[in-house]
C-alpha cells in the first residue's frame, strides 16, 4: 500500500481545526486505522488514529462544497 497515513496532529495543522474534533469527526470514519494500546495497572488505555491522507482530501472535498 503506497498510501500515507497521517496523525490526529497533522491533519488538525493541516486544516485549522482542534485535534478534538479530528478525533470525534475521523474517529467513525471507516478507512481509519485505529492501534490500541491495552490497559496496563492504572494506566487508561490509549488510541492512535492513523488516517489516510486520501480520505482527509475526500473528506476536505465534501466540506468545502
């Protein structure tokens, strides 16, 4: 897969907006890679996202029209 992946940082950078709302807004999309880390004794378990960047253009696409 030649395809890039982008982090919940750099597609917020890229368009404007808190890295909350990426998370909530790219975190139901289906093509979003999600790596869960498992609870460890009290640590909460984490979530990366890893998005598409093909799927952050489609979805700027969608939005700006």
């Amino acid at each position: 897969m030649d395809e890039g992946y982008m982090r919940v940082k750099q597609v917020a950078d890229r368009i404007g907006m808190s890295e909350d709302w990426v998370r909530r807004f790219f975190g139901e999309i289906e093509g979003v890679r999600k790596v869960k880390s498992p609870a460890k004794r009290f640590k909460r378990p984490y979530t990366i996202l890893l998005i598409p960047a093909a799927l952050v253009e489609r979805e700027l696409r969608k939005m700006s029209a």
